[in-house]
C-alpha cells in the first residue's frame, strides 16, 4: 500500500496534523484539504484511493460534499468514510445511510484508524 493517496478533508489544524503524520509514518500519501469545495477540486484532480471527510467544513458540509462526488464520474467509485465528532446515537447510521462508505469518531483511535483505513484502500485495489 505503500504511496496510496489518501485525501483527507478536516479543517481543524491539529487534528490534520495528526491524521498527516499517521499515514505518512505508514507508508500513505496525505492529500489534504480544508473545505468541501477544495476537496472537490483535489478529488477530481488526483483520484485518491480513500477520502476520509469532516462533516463539519467551512464552506459545504460533508453530507453535500459526499452528494457532489457521487455525482461526478469521475470520484462517484472513490470510497469516503465520515471523519467527525459527532459520536452520538444514531450518528453512525445516519451518515452511512447519506451514503458514506464507512465511519470515523473523533478522536479516532490510531491503530482502528489505520486498520480502517487499510481495509478500506486494499478493498479498492481488489
């Protein structure tokens, strides 16, 4: 799996930091992005292997963001797990039924984390 890109979209400072420094130290190539509009643009324009998306973004949420990229042939194949805080009943269930292919809690737990993001890449290289 050694340099798959992996776009993540989140706009908080500290936590893409982490998320960078994690994937780089397993071999990924961090994409990085802090607006739905900028992962778009950089979705199209790379084709990552794996987008892991904030929900709560500056610009467009998450959810509208999933929409865009669904609709566009070009990302539509891309799998995007929903990165957020928002850890409450239902949650879950509600962002895999927008259409997300998997779910993330922040703060994530670094070693499901990378499992997670491991399943999730070799999956599309199947």
């Amino acid at each position: 799996m050694a340099g798959e890109p992996v776009l993540v979209v989140e706009d908080n400072d500290t936590s893409m930091k982490l998320f960078r420094e994690v994937l780089q130290a397993t071999g990924y190539t961090a994409l990085e992005a802090s607006s739905g509009e900028e992962a778009l643009a950089l979705a199209a324009e790379s084709t990552p292997a794996l987008i892991l998306m904030d929900i709560q973004l500056p610009d467009i949420d998450g959810i509208e963001a999933l929409r865009r990229l669904r609709e566009d042939e070009r990302t539509a194949h891309i799998p995007v797990l929903a990165l957020t805080a928002q850890a409450m009943k239902g949650d879950r269930e509600r962002f895999l039924a927008a259409g997300f292919d998997g779910y993330l809690s922040k703060p994530v737990d670094v070693p499901e984390f990378m499992a997670t993001v491991q399943r999730y890449c070799q999956e599309g290289t199947d």
